[in-house]
C-alpha cells in the first residue's frame, strides 16, 4: 500500500525548545504512530527537498479522560520524530 506525505506527517510541533532545537538543525513532527523510520525519512526527503540525517522517535501514551472523577475515554497516542538534517534548512512559517 503507497503512502502518502499527508498519511505519515500530521504537523510540525513549533515550541520555544523546538525553536531552539531549529538552530542545530533538528526538526520535531508529530507524525502517524504507526509510521516506520524509513516511512518518515522518505516522506521528509520528499516533502522538504532535504537529506535526512539522523531520526530519533519517541511515542507518547494515551490517557484516560476523566470528567467528574470518572471515566469517560480516553486520548490517542502520539509520536513524535526528531529530525536532523545532513544539509538544507526547513522552512516552516506559523501564522501570527
């Protein structure tokens, strides 16, 4: 099954650490939890015409929901990939 960009990469994860990560060039997504390493250099490769260097995942746990000390559901897990970069810059722009 071919995959597309849109399928593994969800969003670019813009905080004051990942601002200061930017400046080594490394880069944080938060990609598809069920995306592989190899599925997310390519789709970066591709995306923002780079080479990828180094990529560290981590995977955050889904919690319960309480409402009123009980519970009521329960939050999806997230990945995170930490992407360096070889050469090329990301150019991500926020909205003000």
């Amino acid at each position: 099954m071919k995959k597309y960009v849109s399928d593994i990469i969800i969003k670019p994860l813009i905080t004051e650490k990942t601002q200061l990560m930017s400046r080594e060039e490394c880069y944080v997504f938060e990609v598809n939890p069920k995306s592989t390493k190899n599925e997310i250099k390519d789709a970066i490769q591709k995306f923002f015409d780079v080479k990828v260097k180094d990529i560290r995942t981590s995977i955050k746990p889904g919690k319960k929901v309480l409402r009123g000390g009980r519970p009521v559901g329960k939050r999806s897990k997230q990945k995170k990939a930490f992407i360096t970069l070889k050469e090329g810059k990301i150019e991500i722009v926020q909205g003000v």
